[in-house]
C-alpha cells in the first residue's frame, strides 16, 4: 500500500458478475460503471463482497457448487 493509498477510506471491493453464454465477467464498480454489458447479452447475475464469499465458501458455509451456479446464472 503506497503513501496516497493510506489517505483513502477503507470501502468493502464488491464485484459485479455478469454471465453470457455460459462465461462469466467480475467488474470492480469502476469497471462496470459505463459498460453497455446488457445491451451486449450479459446479465447482471450477482453483486458480492469477495472477501466475505471466499469465507463461505472455504469454511463450508455453502455448497461451492451452488455459489457458482448462483453467479452464473441469472434467476428468473
């Protein structure tokens, strides 16, 4: 972490999935903020902290399996 990042508040990262096609986009807020994804066939399936799923997911909170299928599809 560098001298200019210390002055910055400390923000939870969230991630933006988006899924077309059976492949799958994770977009930081700056990343996402002005792409024309929808119009392109992505669909917004999920926005997560990374920090927390990575904890669920690797202390058995969920099924890694059905954290996956909830990004990488969209619910009806």
């Amino acid at each position: 972490m560098g001298k200019e990042d210390a002055n910055q508040p400390m923000i939870p990262q969230f991630l933006f999935i988006y899924a077309k096609e059976g492949k799958i986009l994770c977009l930081t807020v700056d990343e996402a903020h002005g792409e024309k994804l929808t119009s392109e066939g992505w669909a917004h399936t999920a926005t997560i902290n990374p920090a927390t799923w990575i904890e669920a997911m690797a202390n058995g909170d969920q099924d890694p399996s059905d954290m996956l299928d909830e990004i990488q599809f969209k619910k009806p």
